[in-house]
C-alpha cells in the first residue's frame, strides 16, 4: 500500500505532536515521516522542472492550405 504525500504530511504533524507531548524517544517516528515527505516534495519538484519552461516546444505539423 502507498500513501499519498497528503498522507504523509498528516502523519508528519501527528508524529511530531507525539514528539512534543511524550518525549524525545519517538523522534525517530517523527524523522521517517519528515525524511519521506521532504523526498517525495523533492521528487515531485524535480518532475516538475524537467517537464516545465525548459522544454522546448514541440514543433507544429504544417497542414496543406
């Protein structure tokens, strides 16, 4: 089963909240979940670049007039 990123943010919150309020001892629940987001924010954002402005455009079939 694969989470979406939304999942993934929410679960970020909720493990750092678990953080503030029982300790230091689940920071490690807390770093997986930031590590995936930032990763998959990462990868998303370089998907985003290389399909982006940098492409040149694709030239047009000449139709007959």
């Amino acid at each position: 089963m694969s989470l979406s990123l939304h999942d993934l943010e929410k679960g970020r919150r909720i493990a750092a909240l678990v953080v503030r309020h029982c300790g230091e001892k689940y920071f490690p629940l807390f770093d997986r979940f930031d590590r995936e987001v930032r990763e998959r924010a990462s990868a998303a954002d370089r998907i985003e670049d290389a399909i982006g402005a940098n492409m040149p455009a694709r030239p047009r079939k000449r139709g007959r007039s």
